[in-house]
C-alpha cells in the first residue's frame, strides 16, 4: 500500500516486488531475429520511428550466446543494480519471429539461468502462431513469461504512417489467444503521434482499459537519428509538433487517471541513445523528466485521490 502512495501508480517496481519478493531489473537481449517489416514479407525499412537496432539500442550484443549477454548485461547495470534477480527481456526486432526449435533453444537458456525470475518476449501480434504459443505456454509453466506488443495507436490512419503492418483486429485476435493461456501482456503506446491530437491519444488508452491486458508501456515520440521518422520530422515539421516536457506530463496524467488501477505501468515515458536522439531534447534526460513527473502527481491531490481510494477498496 505505501509503495502505491508512494508512487502514486501501479508501478512495475512495485509489482515486481509483489511477485517476486524483491527488486528485479530487466535485462534487455538480442536473439538475432529480424521483423516481417524488414525482411520483405511486410516492408524493408520497418516501422519508421524505428532504428536501426529494431528498438533494441541498449540490448547487448547478439553475436555473443544468451548466457553471454546476461552476464554482460549484468555487468552494465551492476553499479546501480544491488539484485541478483532478473527478467531475461528479449527486446530486438520481433522475437517470436523465427523457427519454434529456435525459439526454444534461446529462451530455455535464459529461462534455465540461476538469477533469471521471468522471461518478457517483444514481438508483433501478427508473428504468434500455434506453435509459438504453444511454446510459450510451456515455458511460462517453469517461469513466467510476458509479452509485450507494439500496438502504439488504435487509429488506422496513424498505423499506415508509421507503417505499423497489421490492423486492430489482429492485435485483439493475439491479445485474446494470449490470455487464453494465461501470458499476461503488455502493450506499447506512443504518445505524440503525427498527426495526433489529444483526444485520439486518449481514446487508444480508454480502449486498452477495457481489455485484460496486464500492463502498459507509455512512450513519448522521439525521434532517432537514421529513422524514416527524422526525414519525416525535418522535412515536414508541420506535420507535427513533438510534445514539450509540460504538455507531456498533462498528457501523461490523464492517460493514467483513465487507466484502471489493476494495469501495471512499465513506462512513463520514452528515450533513446543520446548519441542517436534527435528530439526532442529534454526527453534525453530521464532523471530530470522522471522527477517532474513525480513532482506533479504529487501536487495533483484530486487525481491521488482517486487512485489511491480505488486501489484501497
């Protein structure tokens, strides 16, 4: 309960703590995949806000084993990280997106690590056939297993631009198949869109309230050196205006206050490798931002209220 005060939100801290009994940090990996956006079966240039790393920038290095890069990742949070208790989170590209003996050898080995508590998987809802989901049945019987699903936005127009490759109902189709064997989801928004207004941001948060999804990642738009959104962004800034710290937070609130309070909040915000980060630039310093955050939903007693009450009934 003081965790939840504290936070003021269904935090992923706090969950993993209830689950686990202590603090767990992620481990982000690469299992060498590609994406149906990138292999030709879809596109080639992959969802345009994407970068070269598949959105796996700060995921470690794929020619070495998976054992390999747990221990590698363990060494790069070690300084800030007192825990030996940690998610295996496969982050690259789509990591469902490959034979299932594949799959299985990559995730078994990370599932089989001592100080491995959980597996979380990202990939598409368009790459889960029976086989996968068979797998990960099977695998979230030894440990759990999460998926997390790039959704970004309930609004076709907007899926075409980014390239998104898939409609809702596919995305439904998976969720529903998903927690018809118990993997719990997780579900990827961005907030600020092109041609995004606020109305439509909050209507895909009003429609993922209403569907049994376990948790939320709520990312700002920003843009990546080398990404078909960077020429979008520099040669048709008319298109859209990236979100400003003070417009985001607001934003950002209300989206929570319009989630319930069962949906744990993995993300409150999004950043990239400040050598690849293009804008916009406050969203570079994550301590900075995280505060502010913080600061706000503290002085905001009307929304404290109501999480806190509905979370205490």
């Amino acid at each position: 309960m003081n965790l939840w005060q504290d936070k003021r939100y269904y935090s992923l801290d706090t969950y993993y703590k209830e689950q686990f009994g202590d603090k767990v940090y992620k481990l982000s990996l690469n299992g060498n995949m590609t994406c149906p956006n990138r292999d030709g079966t879809l596109g080639t240039g992959g969802c345009i806000f994407c970068s070269s790393g598949g959105s796996g920038d700060f995921a470690a290095c794929n020619k070495l084993s998976i054992t390999e890069q747990i221990e590698e990742a363990k060494e790069r949070v070690a300084k800030k990280v007192k825990s030996n208790r940690y998610v295996a989170y496969f982050q690259a590209y789509t990591n469902t997106y490959a034979p299932v003996s594949y799959l299985r050898s990559i995730f078994t080995e990370a599932i089989e690590h001592k100080e491995v508590v959980a597996l979380s998987i990202a990939t598409r809802p368009d790459c889960l056939p029976e086989e996968v989901l068979n797998l990960l049945a099977e695998l979230n019987k030894r440990k759990p297993v999460y998926i997390e699903l790039g959704l970004q936005t309930i609004h076709e127009n907007s899926a075409r631009l980014i390239r998104r490759g898939y409609s809702l109902p596919i995305f439904e189709e998976a969720l529903n198949r998903l927690s018809g064997i118990n993997i719990p989801v997780i579900v990827h928004v961005i907030l600020g869109l092109p041609g995004e207004n606020r109305k439509m941001m909050v209507a895909t948060i009003d429609y993922l309230a209403k569907l049994p999804i376990h948790g939320i990642k709520l990312q700002l738009m920003h843009v990546l050196k080398n990404t078909e959104l960077e020429t979008l962004y520099l040669s048709d800034s008319k298109l859209f205006s990236l979100l400003q710290l003070e417009d985001y937070i607001e934003l950002l609130i209300e989206c929570l206050e319009h989630l319930p309070p069962r949906i744990v909040i993995h993300r409150l915000t999004g950043d990239g490798p400040k050598n690849l980060l293009v804008a916009p630039i406050w969203s570079g310093n994550k301590r900075l931002v995280l505060n502010t955050i913080q600061q706000e939903l503290k002085k905001r007693d009307s929304y404290q209220g109501k999480y806190i009450r509905t979370n205490l009934e």
